[in-house]
C-alpha cells in the first residue's frame, strides 16, 4: 500500500529563448510537468522582456508563467529535464500557498 503523493500548488516562471520556438518549448515545458505527476492549471505569457544582464549571448527573452499543481517529490526531476530542455534560457519554481 503506497500512500498518495500530496499535491502543492506552485508557479514555474520560465524565460524562453526566442530564437527557439516559443510555442513548441511551452508545449515540452508542460510535457515535463505532465511526465512526473504534475498538472498544469493556468499559462500566462507575459511577453517578451528586455533581460537584465546578456544570457548565452541573448538581451530579451520571452516571459511564460504555469501555475501547477504537482507532488514535492517531483520538483526535483522536473528541474533536473528543465536545465537540459533546450529552448530555456533561466526558469525558477516557488512553491505558493
């Protein structure tokens, strides 16, 4: 008997490189949540943002936020699959209340 993961609320706040896809990088970002138990309630673009300080060669990039529901243990490989998806220049998950 295995004891069901409890989920949390979250927000993934995501820059994206434009020179990528943005609609196919959004479309892999929600795949990872979606692989590892995670669901994804609501997706605001916030559009493209000069960025503080050059990233890889890069000055502005695409601002995309997911709220998500998803169980503590699954952060960890979510962040693990985000650091290598390609079309992602910085992304943060915070747990919210």
């Amino acid at each position: 008997y295995r004891k069901r993961a409890k989920m949390k609320n979250y927000e993934l706040i995501t820059i994206l490189k434009e020179s990528e896809s943005v609609d196919e990088t959004v479309k892999s970002v929600q795949e990872i949540v979606t692989r590892y138990k995670g669901q994804i309630s609501n997706q605001e673009t916030w559009g493209r943002k000069n960025l503080s300080y050059a990233r890889q060669d890069l000055s502005a990039g695409s601002y995309h936020i997911f709220q998500c529901k998803m169980p503590p243990e699954s952060v960890k490989e979510i962040s693990r699959e985000l650091k290598i998806q390609g079309g992602l220049l910085q992304f943060m998950i915070k747990s919210v209340a």
